[in-house]
DNA sequence: TAGTGGTCTAGACCACATC
DNA sequence: ATGTGGTCTAGACCACTAA
C-alpha cells in the first residue's frame, strides 16, 4: 500500500506518516490540494490497472477498503461512486462492487450507438473480412501514440442485420490495435469467439476499454466500402472514427466505421 | 412546503407527518420506497420549473435548504450533487448553488457537438431564413406533444462559419416550437437576439432546456437544401434530429439539423 | 443470520469568495 | 469575519443478497 497525502492540520493524525507531503504547509507551488477520497479513486484505479482485480470480479467491500487506507467508509464510497459513475465499477447492492465488464448485456452495446429506426432489438451478425499484422500508418501510429513503423493489427469486418430472412450489412468497420498488447490476436482467435469484441480483449489481452471519443461526418461511399456494404457508389453514409482509451488515458484502438444509416440511426443523449 | 415520506421506523421523528405514508408499513403495493434525499430533489426539480428561481439566480445555500426541509445537510447536498451532474444546477465554492443557464460561455455549445476539425474556435454566425407560426404537422405534433392541428411556431436559420474573409454555410436548422409557450416570438425577436438561442427561451419564454435526444444519419442534400448550404445536390449531410426536453420531460422542440461535415465533425464522448 | 451496499445524521474542519 | 460549498469522520439504521 501506498502512503496518502493528509491535507489537513492533523489533529488525530496517525494517518501514515505523510504529515507534512502537502496541504496549507506544502512546499510545492500550485494546486498541491487533492481530496482523500481523489487519492483513494487513484490508488484504486491503479489496482485496476495492474490487474489486481479482474473485469467482472468484485473489489474488497468498502470497510475492508476503509481499513486498508485507513480513512472512514464514507471517502471510501466517494472513491467509489465516482468510479461507477464513470463506468469503471459497478455497484450491486448486497453483493458488492464489481469490476465493470463488457460482457453484461447491459454493457453490450455501450460504445456502439447504431439503432434500428424501429425499436427492434435483434443483434447484429458479424463478419470478420481481415485480420493482418502490419506497420502503423503514420497517422494511426500517431494518434495510437506509437513510433513510426511500429506493429499493429489491422482488423476489418461487418455487422449485419437481419432483414426478413436475408442478412443486409449496415457496419463496416476498420480497427488499427498497438501490436504490442495484442500480440496473439489472429483471424482464428476473433472468428472463434462468441460475445462482444472488447469482451475478447478483456479476457485474452488484458485490455479494458473505458472512454471513446467520436468524429462523426456524413460521406459518400467509396467503390470498394460500397461494394461491401452493398450500397449505390457515392451513397451518403455515417463516416464514425473512434479513439479508445484504458485506464490511463491511454489510446488503444482507432476504428473508423461506416454506417449505413438507411434503417438505423446513430443515437446520442444530450446533457 | 410539501410533506416528506418518511421511509423509517421514526426513532426521533417529528419530520413532518408522513409516517405512515411509506415506507416498510405502505400499504402500496410495489415501489414504494424514496430515498429522502430523492424527495428533496424531486421538491428541487419542481421549484425550478415553478420558477421559483430563476436561471442564473442562486438556489437557498445547503443550511437553509436543510433546515426548510427538516434533513441534514448532507441530504441536501446529495439532491444537489445529482442535479448538478444532470447540469440542472451549477455549484460555485464559496459563493452558493446556482440555476444553470445557457448563458455562459462554458455551456455555450452545450448541444451543438459540430467542431472545426482543426481546433479554431471560430463562433458561428446566424442568419435566419424564416420564422411563422403555423399549425403543427402531424409528425411534429406527435413529438411534442400537440394535438393535431394545434399552433406550432417553425424557424429556420443557417449557421455559417468564417473562411478566410468569406462566410460558408455550415448548419440548417429546422425547428418546431409550441405554439402555446413560444407566443411572442417573431422573426424580429430573434433577429435582435445577441446570444445563444436557448438563452433567449429561457429569458423571454421560460423555457429551459435541460436534456435532449439526437438521431444522426447521413443523408443526401435535396435541392433546396444544397441550394442554402451551398454543396451540390445529392452531397453527403449530416441529419441531426433533435428533441430537446425541459424539466418535467416535457419534449419542447424538434429540431433538424443538416451539416456540412467537409472541415466540421459531430464530436461525441462515450463512457 | 451475516455481509454488502445505501441512506441519514451530526459535527468538525478546510477551501474559497466576499465584505 | 462571515457565509458558502467541499471534505472527512463516526455511528446508526435500512435494503438487498445469499448461505
């Protein structure tokens, strides 16, 4: 365990012997104030990172955290509803609080915000096209954060839905993944697993995605993209270029989506 | 002041007299059973669309509010804490707790998510093209809640963005606003308006946007719509369909938006 | 029955803004 | 100096789950 910083005065201090770290008398120049329960989400979230506790597994309850930090329940649970809120954790009420996964059904469609124009739920059917090792583009390299000519995986596949008894593709999508991590990751491997993608990489590479930024534009179907998604040559489709990131903020997947938005939607909630 | 249910067994009660409406001896069948904290908040929610204080003003500080409500501190804090991460209200350190408003400029493009795709935070400028009231069509009518045939005021307007020392049309927007709220409004009341749209509704119609729903899709720009936004027929656009809701979930307008996504994107964050 | 998270309280003290 | 929100504590009790 690691030493927290006591911001306060310590009347009752025997908090670690962090005394003098931070707080009205730091050394330091600027922010140098961070909350009990901001150190305690930190260390929790280096947990996580380490692997300590695996997607789907529960934390410690929150008075066995309590007592390893040595700080009440409460800033614990601060800690901690944060992190939910943030979909890091997940809390169930007599159980206790879970790593969040993306297996659950209620996660499964968390990063993917295609819906049917009706309300019909059918899941789409995938359709794995590529699966290669190459060298990083330079812009994918880029924005992965990786040195020129690095390894990546390059994956393309389709999602398609059923319509009548026929099967229209609807998603094309391109992922570029830092070779690194995801050094075992072959066609065989993705076209045997059953569930969610980033469920896979969870459970086989260790790599939990957690936050996703979208660029969204409308554009006009390339020859080859038409051809596979089975539409008119210059048909207007939704252009969705993903970043994801891990726990440290770290970017470890560009995918570039072409969606067909004739009988579908992309769904957003504004606050 | 409103009566508050009290969901305990009542060790010190005198917390109004509610006791017996709730809680573990209710008589109701199912739910039946809100947190106080909920109830404080639910009493919030209904003071802000009674306009009891208005956007921007500040809420009662936390003391005051415990002690009108009969709870602790701490329960008020946490209604509030919700509703400021619901961005209803905005909480200032040292100052007090305030009626968020779309006036300032954090919040400025709160529910416009096309950015520049380089950085540039050139505002856009507004021209508007229309504005008369109307009877709601029936699809408009059915979103907003409207009877068939009941007034409905339609605006549209184009957003276009600096290029160079020349003006390119970006955004056409459509919207659809009841009649009944919206009465004053005219072409020339937006013409004079310097500042956010939004920030007009609530000043001069008490009407506060406080969540909405998006459907995205690529489409092709019709004729007349090419014509405004200066692309050829048949260009890829984006189509933005907004509802936008105030404080009881009341749907309050129905937006369309098409963008031009050539140096824009929609910019969306997933967690 | 025991253990977990969820609610609520009362009180102390800190950080920030204002007078 | 005062008042506001922000943090932290300690303890009681409630709701839910599982053995």
């Amino acid at each position: 365990m690691q030493e927290l910083l006591d911001n306060r005065d310590m009347p009752d201090s025997d908090r670690g012997a962090a005394a003098a770290a931070s707080g009205s008398a730091a050394t330091a120049s600027t922010p140098s104030f961070s909350p009990l329960y901001q150190q305690i989400k930190a260390l929790l979230v280096q947990g996580l990172q380490a692997g300590e506790w695996l997607p789907g597994q529960s934390i410690p309850s929150e008075i066995e955290l309590a007592a390893r930090f040595r700080v009440s329940q409460g800033t614990v649970r601060k800690a901690i509803d944060e992190m939910a809120t943030e979909n890091m954790l997940v809390r169930r009420q007599g159980k206790g609080t879970f790593v969040a996964t993306h297996a659950e059904q209620s996660t499964q469609y968390r990063f993917l915000r295609l819906m049917p124009d009706d309300g019909s739920a059918a899941p789409l059917q995938r359709h794995l096209l590529e699966c290669r090792r190459m060298r990083a583009p330079a812009e994918v390299a880029r924005l992965l954060g990786l040195k020129a000519g690095e390894a990546a995986v390059q994956v393309r596949r389709l999602l398609l839905a059923a319509e009548g008894r026929a099967l229209r593709p609807v998603v094309l999508d391109d992922l570029w993944l830092p070779g690194t991590p995801f050094k075992g990751l072959t066609a065989e491997r993705l076209q045997a697993w059953r569930g969610p993608m980033y469920r896979l990489f969870e459970a086989e590479f260790s790599v939990h995605m957690i936050r996703a930024v979208e660029k969204v534009r409308a554009v006009a179907a390339p020859a080859e993209e038409a051809g596979l998604l089975q539409v008119p040559v210059g048909s207007p489709l939704l252009s969705v270029e993903r970043l994801s990131f891990t726990y440290g903020d770290r970017p470890v997947e560009l995918r570039r989506g072409l969606y067909d938005t004739a009988a579908h939607h992309y769904r957003n909630e504004l606050s």
